[in-house]
C-alpha cells in the first residue's frame, strides 16, 4: 500500500504546484489524476494494470503487441495510467534505484512515452556501439529552439555529415593555440579568488568555474572575450543561465512539454526574451568575423586566408567554421550559429561543473592533494607565476587520473539517451526500436563489480595497471561509440588549465561532507546548494 500512497501525494504536489503556474490545464489534470489514483489503488495486481494500460496504446496486433511484449519484461515500478512514472520519478530517487539494479536494466514511463533506463556496461556498449542508433533522445529537442540543427541536437542522417566536416577543426595544433586563452583565464580566476582567501564561511568553487568556463568558451568559439568573470552582470552572461533553468523546467515538468500549452506559459516568453540576447550576439560576431574574411579576400597577395587571419589574431573556432564546407557548399550562418551555440553550451557548463567537483573532491582528501602538488611541482619549478605549457600539462598523470575519478563519481552529464532505430538484445531482454533507452552514467560508474567501493574517491583506480581488463563501456564520462563527444580533449585541457592555475596558488578545504550534499541534474550534474571550499595560501 506504501507505493500507491507515494503516488497519489506524489500526485498532489506536483500538480498543486502546476496549478500556480498555468491554472486551467493543471485543475484538470489533478482531478484526472486524483480519479485514475484511486482506480489504481483498488489494483495490486501490476501486470494486470499494465495489459489494461498497455491496451489502450493501440491494440493487440501486429507489431506493436511485440513491443508491449518485450517491455513488460523489463523490471519497473508501477505506474499510473496516462501519468505512468513521471510524476514519480522526481520525487523517489532511492526507491527508482532498487528496480533493476542486479540486470542494470529498468523500465519506466514518462506520461505515455517508454524509457528503458541502462547502468551495466554490456548493454551500454550494444547500445551506443552501434552505427544506427544514432539518434538522440526525444528529450533533446527541447534544446533545439536554442541549438537548432547542431552537432548535439540534429538527426543522424545530418549528423554524419555534419561531424565528418568537424572532426578536423579539434585538432592537436587547435588544442595548443586554445591554451594561452585556458591559462589567461585561469589566472583571472585564481586573482578573483584571492579576496576568497579571508572568508570564513567559505565559497561555492562552482560559481567562480562556471563564469572562467564562459569566458574560455566564448573567446575561444567566437575569438570574442565577454570578460564574465569581470562583468557577470551582462545581459549575455545572464540569459546563458536563464535559458539553461527554463530547459530544465519544461524537462521535469509534463504538463510543459506540449507546444500549445508551453507557448501560453511565461516560461515560453523568457525563453524568447533570452534566444533573442543569445542568438542576437552570435549572429552580430558571425557577421563582423564574416565581413573581416571578405576584406581578407579579397587582397590578391594572400594565398591562405586562414594563416593571415591566424597571424593577425587568435583563431576561433568560429573562423574554422567560416572556412569549412559541406557537399562542397560553405556553411550557412544559421549552421554556423547552431554550432557555435551547440559548442558553447557542450562545453561551457560541462567542464565547469568538473571543474567544480574536482576541487570539491581535492579538499576531501589531503594525502591526495598533497601528491598533485609534488606532481605538478617537479614539472614546473619553483616559478608559480608561470603557466604550463602543452607538453606539461601531458606529463600530469596523476592529475588526469585525479580528473577521471572525479568525473566517474560526479560526471557531468549524468545521463545519455538514444532513441533505438532497430532493437537491441542484452541478456535475457530485448528493448524494442523506438524506446527511448537511456544510460545512468552516474549508476554506470558506480558499479561496485568494476569499481570496489565505489563512492570512495580514489584516483589510483585509474592508473595503467588498475585499469587493464576493464570493461571500456564501463566508463563513458563523454559518450562513447560513434556519437561520442567531439570536445572531450578539449574539455580535459581546459581542466587540467585551470585546476594547475589554482593548486599552484592555493590549498583547498572542503566544507561540507559528501552525505550532506543534495545532488539534482540540470543540464549537467549539480550540488543544489553548491559545493563550499575555502582556501588558503600555499607555503
């Protein structure tokens, strides 16, 4: 009886909730709910409530009674007809964690929608090791009023054509002309931290990386310095974060996801308030940066206009997309703009929350501190002014392991969801074409057969001879397969940057225990109440 009661409060709140932000629908839709709540109660029988459920969706014939069939294998909560999981699901995470965990395998019900939900690297691989389960999840596509037709966000027939033109943009010679921007940034971070050095509470370590992370983006996608971290007040700086927290509410929020009745929401009006000052200043850079190239051109003498520009200034991301082409065609300013928007968002909140929980795990554990000092001393010298460069920066071994172990414990996107385009056998289950299979990274790495105790934080996990005969499905803290991510070297640089910036200056604390700390996704993997460091002066 504990269940269903969970559901019917569950019920009440959320939609309580809904009503104070779009009356109508949502009064009727808690009454609905209310009705069908008690229906459910008076049925213990789940697979009973499931055929009837399940019936309603189409009939008995054909194909579609295949795939009711392979997802009534599939172990799962209860759910309520029409609502199934969803309002569930934001509520009860430790009870959404006991189905399926011995299989790795958990069937779900968003409203109407089917999600199968992975965390063992077996089905992980079958799944993203696949060249035709390629798409992106249906959940993706609210992105795409901000990210159109990017890398992240477009179909797969555009996306194979879209990634083979730039794949050789995020280059090793890139990768070295980007870290002058990584290191600059890293020591504005470290000279605005230092007031930091007398506040007795602590600080959120998140903030100050999320702002350094924005402007490592922004100059280095569009060569366009937006100087967050001096004027975090800039209407730029502050759409970036709005528009992130209206996505993240139409997400987890059902009664949101329909067109008609989102655009009758404020949610739809700061959205486009905020899509006006974000695509506003990409289009008016891409414009100026296309202009330049044009006068570039047009002198006779310049044999390659790319180098020219390259030696007046520092190359940008954008300025390799002005020279790309696609079916021998050159990119469009609206392809240009989705993937300067795609590259800014993939990279800017993902490397920042890293950032962010690296430092957190750091001042957990002084023993480890303590050896990236000596590391990083040993390579660099007694000069703690001076930045690395390229090549030490490689020589860091301990400091990539310390960052691999923070992003098993906390990766910072928690979850990777494909929607199948033919169906894929794992073990004893099928899950059908046209689900919406979704990976729990988080629960992924902490598989306690792969990783032993895995909540404790141990960056030996991943040095050479600890790692031979793991599972590489195991460990996907940027995708894998095929749709992997595109940025994650530049992602890893730009974290090994900023950290060696940081622990050059200072010793780190942490202020809060890791059981007191109340995790929640956003777009990325979050600490609700950030996560409190203080710092002190190295000796």
């Amino acid at each position: 009886m504990k269940e269903p009661l969970l559901l019917i409060i569950t019920i009440a709140s959320q939609l309580l909730h809904a009503v104070k932000e779009f009356p109508l629908p949502a009064t009727v839709l808690l009454v609905v709910a209310a009705i069908i709540a008690c229906w459910f109660i008076s049925s213990s029988d789940d697979s009973d409530y499931l055929k009837t459920w399940l019936s309603w969706k189409g009939g008995d014939g054909g194909a579609k009674k295949s795939v009711k069939y392979y997802l009534n294998q599939l172990p799962g909560p209860q759910c309520v007809p029409l609502l199934g999981n969803s309002l569930l699901m934001a509520t009860d995470r430790e009870a959404r964690k006991l189905y399926g965990r011995k299989q790795g395998i958990c069937r779900i019900w968003n409203g109407q929608v089917p999600y199968v939900l992975i965390s063992k690297a077996e089905p992980v691989e079958r799944i993203l090791n696949n060249s035709v389960n390629i798409e992106k999840g249906r959940d993706y596509g609210f992105l795409r009023p901000w990210l159109g037709d990017g890398l992240l966000t477009c179909p797969g027939t555009r996306w194979h054509k879209r990634r083979k033109v730039l794949n050789p943009t995020f280059n090793y010679k890139m990768l070295s002309d980007f870290l002058e921007v990584f290191n600059r940034q890293a020591r504005t971070m470290v000279r605005l931290m230092e007031k930091e050095l007398r506040s007795e509470g602590g600080f959120n370590c998140t903030r100050y990386a999320t702002l350094c992370s924005l402007d490592i983006l922004c100059e280095t996608a569009m060569g366009c310095p937006i100087q967050a971290q001096e004027q975090f007040g800039s209407d730029y700086v502050k759409a970036h974060e709005e528009i992130g927290r209206i996505m993240l509410e139409r997400l987890q929020k059902i009664w949101l996801h329909p067109d008609l009745i989102y655009k009758c929401t404020n949610y739809y009006q700061r959205q486009v308030e905020c899509l006006k000052v974000l695509h506003g200043f990409s289009e008016n850079v891409i414009k100026q940066r296309r202009l330049q190239r044009e006068v570039t051109l047009a002198n006779d003498h310049v044999e390659d206009p790319l180098a020219e520009i390259g030696r007046k200034r520092q190359l940008a991301f954008l300025d390799l997309l002005l020279e790309a082409t696609q079916d021998g065609q050159p990119l469009s300013d609206r392809d240009i703009r989705d993937e300067v928007d795609t590259f800014i968002l993939g990279g800017h909140d993902t490397t920042a929350t890293a950032i962010g929980w690296l430092l957190y795990l750091l001042g957990t554990d002084h023993q480890v501190q303590d050896r990236l000092f000596e590391e990083i001393d040993s390579i660099m010298g007694e000069d703690r002014d001076r930045p690395p460069t390229m090549i030490e920066l490689n020589e860091m071994k301990y400091l990539e392991c310390c960052i691999k172990e923070a992003l098993r414990l906390f990766p910072s996107i928690p979850l990777i969801a494909r929607k199948l385009t033919e169906s894929v056998t794992t073990g004893d289950y099928t899950i059908p074409a046209g689900t919406n299979a979704v990976i729990v990274v988080y629960q992924l790495h902490r598989d306690p057969e792969v990783f032993p105790n895995p909540d404790k934080f141990n960056p030996d996990r991943f040095l050479p001879e600890n790692t031979q005969g793991r599972h590489q499905y195991a460990y996907i803290p940027f995708s894998a397969g095929p749709r992997n991510c595109i940025g994650q070297k530049f992602g890893l640089l730009e974290e090994k940057a900023v950290a060696v910036a940081i622990l050059r200056k200072y010793r780190i604390d942490s202020l809060d225990r890791r059981e007191d700390l109340t995790l929640y996704g956003e777009l990325v993997l979050k600490s609700k109440d950030g996560l409190r460091i203080s710092i002190s002066q190295r000796q």
